[in-house]
C-alpha cells in the first residue's frame, strides 16, 4: 500500500462522513432537503413555515450528528487499538469486556443516584471509566499465559467476564425496578436526546483518547512483530500497553457513558480501515475512527426512519449490521488457523 493510495483513501472515508452526515441531519420524522440543511446551518433566512426545520436541524439533529460522529470514531480507534494491542483481529472494546464493565459501572452510577462531577464530566462517565479500565484488566489477566495472549482465551475471556458483569447488570436492575427504564434505554444504546451539553463533556474525552492512540502509531507498528523485537528496539512493553489500554478504553469508556451500548463498530472499523489503506498504525487509526464514525451515523439514520416517528435503537441497528460481520470472520479465522 503506497503513501499515495492510503491518502486517497483517507479522503475518500472523510468524503464518505460528510454525506453521511448530511444525510443525518436531512432524514427522520422530518425529511430536509440537502439545500435548505445548508441555509439552515449558515443562519440564512428561511420562510416562517420552515422555521421548525431550523430548529430541528441546530438544536437537535446536529448535536446528535457531531456525538455520533465522535462515539463512532472512538470506538472504531478503540478497537484498532486493541486489536494491536493483542495481536487479535477478533478483539474490540464489546467483545474484551471493555463495554460491558463500562455498563455496570454507569448503571451503579445511575442507581445510587451520584451526581458529582470532576474533570468536567459527570459520575456516570467516571463510573464508567473505571469500570471499563478494571474489565479490560481481568480479561487480560484471565487471558494471559506468560508473556503472550492467546486468541483463543482471549475470546473466552472476554466471553465470561461479559456475561458476568451482564448478570450483575441485570441484578440491579431487577434490585431498582423504579430506574428501569433509564437503564434499559442507556443499555440498548440510544442517541436520542443528547443535545449539546452531552457533546461538550463527551467530546473533548473521546478526541482525547482518539488523539493518545494515533501519537502511539509507531511502537503499536513494532507491536506487531512480537514482544521480543519492540523490546530489541527498546519499547517498554508494560508502558506501551498501559498507555493503550487507558487511551483505548478513556475513548470507549465515555462514548458508552454518551449513547449506551454501542457494539461491534470496533470490531468492523479497524478490518475495513486496513482493506483500504494498509497496516501502518498511522493510518489505520485514523481510518478506523472515520469509518467508525460514519457507520454510527448511518446506523443512527436507519435508527432514526426504519420506524418513524418511533425509533430503533441504534444499538440495535449495529449489532445486527455487526453480528453476521464478526460470524463470517471468525470462521475465516479458523480456517486460516485450521491450514496450519
């Protein structure tokens, strides 16, 4: 993959975002045409009948564009990132228990009813930091033998310590049937509703978790030819990987916090990213939050008009677009495995 072709194709993700999110702010109960979303944006004037299209567009749909824009592109460098991390293609921030340990800790958050605020986000957001950060631990952990970390064990890891934490989610829900409803709609993964104060205090977490992962490129390129040529060339290994687990799950952990349990947009991001414009981390990474971020979007759209005026949630919408993905690699996977 030459330099040339990569940025093309970079291009061609960031040409491919922008449709997409001019279709997001066009579609749903309210269809907007692509001309008047412009005059609307600039502020032009509009006739009084058209005036309820100008705040439909400013005050909802385009805050909800931006947040989507940013959970997408969190979680599609997320994944990249573990799944380098690991040496695993099967592995993104839903199937290594990162999601759900963010689950459980914003459901305790919403339970106890916390609401202090540090760092310029809210309890739910640290509960789920801190919950993403512990899951990702076990898992490693339970998955570890030595130095190395098999796919296999990785897989089933992340498998038992979800459906354990899934239990204990589903226990205080069943403990708080009073607050069930917000924590069923937060689960399903929902970006209804969030308007401009979510975006401000979500954004700036998920750019910044995004950012920590693409200035961790290079040792994430050496990553990939084992443990024992980064440490040749001097990469300390136990640093690398606690940069990338904080950075990677920092950016997943507040984009659950922000629309709920979205899965598998870590997993496809990264295998498209690749296809597309090659290994190299510099690209990758960035490639995989474009491609992220316009696969929410469109799952967000789907979401928003399948049912108008009602709506799916687009956790919904992504595990069905993702699940049948992460099928058909898996058994690519082990035929690859199976030819050795």
């Amino acid at each position: 993959m030459t330099q040339r072709s990569a940025n093309f194709w970079m291009l061609f993700l960031a040409l491919s975002l922008l449709v997409a999110c001019t279709a997001g702010l066009g579609v749903g109960a309210v269809i907007v045409p692509p001309g008047r979303i412009w005059q609307h944006l600039t502020g032009q004037v509009v006739s009084a009948e058209h005036m309820a299209e100008a705040t439909i567009i400013r005050e909802l749909r385009l805050p909800r564009v931006i947040l989507a824009c940013f959970i997408g592109a969190g979680l599609g460098t997320a994944g990249a990132g573990y799944q380098a991390l690991f040496r695993n293609p099967l592995a993104d921030p839903f199937v290594i228990g990162a999601s759900s340990g963010a689950a459980l800790g914003a459901t305790l958050a919403i339970v106890l009813g916390w609401q202090a605020t540090a760092f310029g986000f809210g309890t739910v957001s640290l509960m789920a930091l801190a919950g993403s950060l512990a899951s990702v631990a076990l898992v490693y952990l339970i998955a570890s033998v030595g130095r190395s970390v098999s796919m296999l064990s990785l897989l089933l890891a992340g498998v038992a310590v979800s459906s354990f934490i899934s239990a204990l989610v589903s226990l205080l829900m069943f403990l708080n049937d009073e607050k069930l409803v917000t924590i069923f709609g937060w689960l399903m993964g929902s970006l209804s509703g969030r308007g401009w104060a979510v975006l401000r205090s979500s954004g700036p977490l998920i750019l910044a978790g995004s950012i920590g992962l693409w200035l961790l490129s290079r040792p994430l390129d050496v990553l990939t030819f084992g443990d024992e040529t980064a440490t040749a060339l001097g990469i300390r290994l136990g640093v690398l990987r606690g940069l990338v687990v904080v950075a990677a799950s920092l950016a997943t952990a507040v984009g659950v916090s922000a629309g709920g349990i979205i899965s598998f947009v870590g997993l496809i991001s990264p295998h498209v990213a690749r296809f597309l414009v090659g290994a190299r981390h510099a690209y990758v990474l960035p490639a995989s939050g474009l491609t992220g971020a316009t696969l929410l979007v469109v799952a967000d759209c789907v979401a928003r008009s399948a049912a108008a005026p009602a709506e799916v949630p687009v956790g919904i919408v992504t595990a069905l677009l993702g699940g049948p993905f992460f099928l058909v690699l898996l058994k690519l996977r082990q035929r690859e495995l199976g030819a050795f």
